[in-house]
C-alpha cells in the first residue's frame, strides 16, 4: 500500500438542493477525497483552516488515520463555498466562494511527505496545485481536478498542470469548457492531448467516460439512485475511491486497474449523495461497497 498527498479545499459549505439547505457544513474537496480514500490507504492532508475551524472537524479525519501534519491553521476564516442545485441536479450553481485563508496559503510539505508515491491534486488553485507537486521528490502516479472558477481566472497555470498529470478527473460541463468541445466524447481526447494519459469524465447521475492513450474509451452508468439529497462532494469523493484503490493495488497500474478504479469511486459517490455535506460517506464501509458493488453487477449485466 502507498500513501495518498492530497492538495484540496477544507471549506464550510453552505448549499441548497430541493431537498433543504445546510449552513456552512463541513466540506471541500480535500475533506471528501480523503474520507473517500482512506478507506483504502493512507492519506497526507495539505491545506489550510482558519480559527473558526471546529475540532470535531479534525477528529472526524484523524478517526480514519489521516496524516494531518500539512493541514494549518491560521488566523482568518476557512474557505466558503454556498451553492444550489436545481433541476436535474447534476450541476451545482455557485452563488460565493470565499477563498479566505486559502488566499495567501503558501503550502510547505512535512519532511515525510515529499516521498509520497501517489499525489492527488484536488480543486484548489493550481498555482497552489503547482506548488505541492514540486516539492514532492518522486511522485509516481499523479491526478488532479478542477471546476469552472479556476478556469475562468488561471488558465494559464491550470495548463501548466495538466502537462504535469498521468490523470484528469473533471465534471463534463467542465470538461466542455476546458477544451471547448460540444460534447464529453471530444472532450476527453481533446485532454488527452493537453497532457495526460488518462481522463476521467463525471456526469452525475449518467455515470462517467474514462479514456486512456493506451486503450480509449471505457463508458458505465452510475449506480442508480432514486433520491439525490445533495450533489456536493461527488466527484471528490469518486476521485478518493478511485486513488485509494490504486494506492491499495501493489504492482504496476493498467487500464484494468483505472478501470476498477473508476467503479469504486463511482459505487462510493452514489454514497454520498444521499445526505448533506459529509454525512453519509462518513458512515460507508468496505462491507457497504462491497454490497452495492453485487448490485451494480446485476444493473450492468445482460
Ligand atoms: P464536487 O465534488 O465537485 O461537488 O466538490 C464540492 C466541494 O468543492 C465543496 O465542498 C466545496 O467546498 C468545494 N469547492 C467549491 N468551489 C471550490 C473552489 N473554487 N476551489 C476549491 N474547492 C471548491
């Protein structure tokens, strides 16, 4: 087993779905990823917090064994994300994000850190994406997200990123904006040819479409869930699963391991979006996956 880095957001989200709202909720995307992955590896958090951040927040990572040495905490206030869902609910509406500490962060990584074979660069700023991934010696396998904000406003360093990854994990309607491209099918060669070996592109309720130099493409359907509560974290926590089941496998990675990859992290954010903020991916078990994994067989299978 190899230890997962994670760069993301530690943030207080406060969202809106037809299903009710939540004020500032724990969230952000290093917070799912690394629920989401430690329950495979072991995960090294680095990221930022401000004063108002509660313990309980703290002891809910470190109760899954989480390395929390990079994580500061800093005077100020921790990031705010409020957003909405309406509709079909497979995009979020930003209504704010509020940077707060994460504005002037500049991340220096535990000595231990820097050997970390697996690095997931999560949705932060990708200067700040930059930062950590040159200060880590040798890393073997390395990914990253991204969403419409940083797009819009650093595109330049979000490029510089994605000649630096082995995979992309990214939402469809941002993957269309990053490349362009009218649908998910272009868009995935087309970032493919930013830099990558593989992509993977979430599309919520319709499941994802990875594509890989080495052997194209490789398109399921979500698990199927009838009542989606609340959105958020989804593709974290599809980004966790998928690297904590990579960090877990013990020799050399294929496409067939992406490919198991892309249904855990999958089978787990359907997880997720069955309750506010962290609530339900907090509870998950293996035996839990394991479980929901048989029934996707069937939902899959002729
Ligand atoms: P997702 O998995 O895409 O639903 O990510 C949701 C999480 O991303 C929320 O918990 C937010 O706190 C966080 N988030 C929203 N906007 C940003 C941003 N610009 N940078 C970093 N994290 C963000």
């Amino acid at each position: 087993m190899s230890d997962i880095l994670v760069v993301g957001s530690l943030a207080y989200d406060s969202i809106e779905t037809p299903s009710g709202r939540v004020d500032r909720a724990l969230g952000g995307s290093a917070n799912y990823f690394s629920l989401a992955a430690s329950l495979w590896a072991r995960v090294r958090v680095v990221g930022v917090v401000g004063q108002d951040y509660n313990e309980a927040d703290y002891k809910l990572l470190q109760s899954r064994n989480v390395d929390l040495a990079g994580l500061e905490k800093v005077p100020g206030k921790t990031f705010h994300w409020e957003g909405k869902y309406e509709g079909d609910m497979n995009e979020a509406q930003t209504l704010r994000t509020e940077l707060n500490v994460f504005e002037h962060f500049n991340p220096k990584l535990p000595e231990h850190y820097k050997d970390s074979a697996f690095v997931f660069l999560a949705n932060i700023a990708p200067a700040l994406q930059l930062e950590v991934l040159n200060q880590v010696k040798n890393p073997q396998f390395v990914g990253m997200d991204t969403m419409n904000f940083w797009i819009e406003i650093a595109n330049a360093d979000l490029l510089k990123v994605l000649k630096r990854v082995n995979v992309v994990l990214i939402n469809e309607t941002e993957a269309e904006m990053l490349t362009r491209a009218e649908n998910a099918i272009s868009a995935a060669a087309k970032i493919i040819e930013m830099g990558p070996e593989a992509v993977v592109i979430k599309r919520g309720e319709y499941g994802f479409i990875m594509y890989t130099k080495a052997e194209g493409y490789f398109v399921l359907p979500a698990f199927p869930i009838a009542k989606v509560t609340d959105p958020t974290g989804a593709g974290d926590t599809f980004a966790g699963g998928f690297f904590g089941y990579l960090a877990s496998r013990q020799d050399k990675l294929t496409v067939k391991d992406l490919k198991q990859a892309c249904i855990f992290g999958s089978i787990l954010a359907s997880h997720t979006i069955q309750d506010f903020s962290v609530k339900a991916l907090s509870k998950v078990t293996l035996g839990d996956i394991e479980k929901r994994m048989s029934e996707y067989q069937k939902v899959i299978t002729v």
